[in-house]
C-alpha cells in the first residue's frame, strides 16, 4: 500500500493536532495560575525536554518523547522494586 501524501495525512490530522495543542495550551495556563510554583519539580522539567523534542522537526519524535518520560533500564529492577522471583 503506498504512503498518504504529506498534504493528505495533514487533511485528516490537522484537527485533533489542533485539539490537542489547545488542550495542552489550557493545562499549562492552570499550572500558570495555580498558586505555589512548580518550575523545580523534575516533572516540569520533562514536560519542557519533551515540548523541545517536539519542536525540533527532527524524525523519531515520538520515541525520544517516550524516552523523556521513561526511566533508564535497571538490569537489577526486579530487587529495586521488590518483584524479584
């Protein structure tokens, strides 16, 4: 089967892009007017790498915002989670 055309896969995703930055836009606007600050907390940290990484228009996208997000591998998880068999 052969790839949808930029211009037609933008017709059919432009709308919940569209959506779903304005979703984004609204969240940020609550923590903006929240009392207390949060511009420490390792979390607003990742939220900025993974907006950067979106921006970069460089392909791959997808997984390095997952790897942001993602803790690094821990071949002893099991015992630093307490799952060991």
């Amino acid at each position: 089967m052969p790839l949808a055309t930029a211009a037609a896969t933008l017709d059919r995703e432009f709308l919940e892009i569209r959506a779903r930055i304005l979703e984004l836009a609204a969240r940020f606007d609550r923590l903006d007017r929240s009392e207390g600050s949060v511009a420490a907390d390792p979390r607003m940290a990742q939220l900025k790498e993974s907006l950067a990484e979106l921006e970069s228009g460089e392909p791959g996208r997808a997984e390095r915002v997952q790897l942001v997000f993602s803790r690094k591998y821990d071949q002893g998880w099991r015992k630093s989670l307490g799952v060991e068999k």
